[in-house]
C-alpha cells in the first residue's frame, strides 16, 4: 500500500504493528499510534513546530547523564508519573500513600545505625525524624529497610552539588528495630525547584507554570513480603503545597514538622539552638493476591 493521506495514514500504521507477536507489545503500539495520530489531528502542527517538538525531544536526551534524567522530570512535570503510580496503586486500602519517586534517589545508599545524623556536617535547622512500620493491618514490621534522602537548606540535593560538598549527603538507610521503629537526625529541607536549565523549563515558562515543588523528605521503605513503598512527607504550610510541579502531593503525607526551643533533645542530644521534629507511621501492602 501507498500514497497515503491524512485519512488513511493512521490505519496504515496500525496494520502495520498489528503484525506484532507479543500482545501487549501489539497493544501498546496500536494505543500509542492512535493516540499520537489523534494528537497531531487535533493540533494540526506546521513544519517549523514539528522540527522544534524533535528539537524538544533531542535536547532532553542530551540532557541525561548520571546525575539528571530530564525524561524523568519531562514525565513528572507532564504528570504521567503520578497517573502511572495511581494506576499501581488502585487496590492499597490501608497503606500509606505513594507518589512519586523523583530524579535524586541513589540505588544502594549507605546503611546507618539508628540514631545517626545522616546530614554529615551539611548547615541547617536540625531535624529529628521518627517513625514506624507495618502491614496495613499495623502488625509491625521487624527490620524493615528504610531509605530516606531529601534536599539541604537551599533545596539542593547532595547529587547537585558532590563536587563542592565531597560526596553524598542527607540520604541513609536504615534498619527498623524489633518493633519495627526507626529514628534519626538530618537537617530540615526546604521548597526548592526541579532543574529547570533545559527542556523542562523552557516547557514549564511557555505553559507559565513555575517549576517549585514543597518542602518533603522522601521514603523508600522495603519489607519482606510486602510491596515496596515510595512516598514523602510534606512540611505543613508550604506555600507550594498547592501548586507542586509534579502534582506529588497528597493530603495523607502533610505533617506539622513541629518546633522546639534549645535544650534538651531525643538521642541523648542536648541543642543549642532550635530544632524541629517530624513523627510517621507507615503502613505497607503484602504483596500478592
């Protein structure tokens, strides 16, 4: 077949990829096709707009390396990440919510004693982080894995800034006790902005949207029998709670990060200056039928 027009190109290609042996490579290809066909239809791109959206695209890539996954943002940004997270988590009646995973995590991080100070020297308001785990049906959870990273005080990440800082920083994992609790001194983080020196940000001021997300600490949490939790916790009154950048925030993660004066403090710490606190319970899937 041949001589194809804006009416029948679309049917073209899906005979095409119907050749496909795997069914759910055939679906996804057909569904993609459709949809993309749809969308050009719709918007009707001339050829300059066209060349600039495979401009847009190339220039994400570019932008990937091992510090920064620009598709990553595109997708949060787009709120795809959050539509896909949904659609995963339909039937977790009873466990902490999930959202989004985010550009910064780091596969294997450094496992800590309960009780460390994961900011390893890095200036801020201290914060003491506190917290259990269990099966949605509170049974706890004995030696469950808990990551946890976040940014500094100026909301950048150790991963933005390795060079000028000497390695990683104010990210841990740690190993729930025989109730299943954990506790651990950090920095608080603050409202920062996703990387938006490329594609992503040009797309964010063209659409006139701004590119900050709200103050949070981020959790990965493992346990046997159990599917894997992503989530954060949000600080309470963030003025970005309700616009965030990658549509992550959800009532259920908001917390008071609670204010305290000089002096005394858990861990057998005594301060000198002010410090807040913040307290989670998170509740976890089982995994299977």
């Amino acid at each position: 077949m041949r001589n194809f027009d804006e009416n029948s190109i679309t049917q073209a290609v899906l005979d095409r990829v119907s050749q496909a042996k795997d069914a759910r490579q055939r679906q996804i290809s057909q569904a993609l096709v459709r949809h993309l066909h749809a969308f050009v239809k719709e918007v009707e791109p001339t050829m300059p707009e066209w060349e600039a959206a495979i401009g847009f695209l190339t220039r994400t890539g570019q932008m990937c390396d091992d510090k920064r996954q620009e598709f990553i943002l595109l997708s949060d940004t787009l709120g795809v990440s959050m539509l896909v997270d949904a659609i995963n988590h339909r039937d977790a009646a009873g466990a902490t919510d999930t959202t989004v995973l985010g550009p910064f995590y780091v596969q294997g991080p450094s496992e800590f004693p309960l009780g460390s100070d994961i900011s390893e020297g890095m200036k801020g308001e201290p914060l003491f982080v506190s917290g259990s785990v269990a099966s949605a049906d509170g049974t706890p959870l004995p030696g469950a894995a808990v990551d946890v990273w976040h940014s500094d005080e100026d909301g950048y990440y150790d991963v933005q800034q390795i060079e000028e800082i000497g390695g990683l920083s104010m990210r841990a994992r740690l190993i729930a006790d025989g109730e299943g609790r954990f506790h651990l001194w950090t920095i608080k983080p603050a409202a920062y902005p996703i990387p938006h020196d490329g594609p992503v940000g040009d797309m964010l001021e063209a659409q006139g949207r701004h590119p900050y997300r709200p103050a949070h600490v981020h959790f990965m949490i493992h346990a046997q029998g159990h599917d894997t939790l992503v989530t954060h916790v949000f600080i309470a009154g963030d003025k970005y709670l309700d616009s965030d950048v990658v549509f992550g925030v959800k009532d259920s993660l908001i917390r008071e990060f609670a204010a305290h004066s000089a002096g005394p403090a858990p861990a057998g710490r005594v301060l000198d200056r002010p410090w807040s606190s913040l307290h989670y319970d998170f509740r976890l899937k089982r995994s299977g039928p």
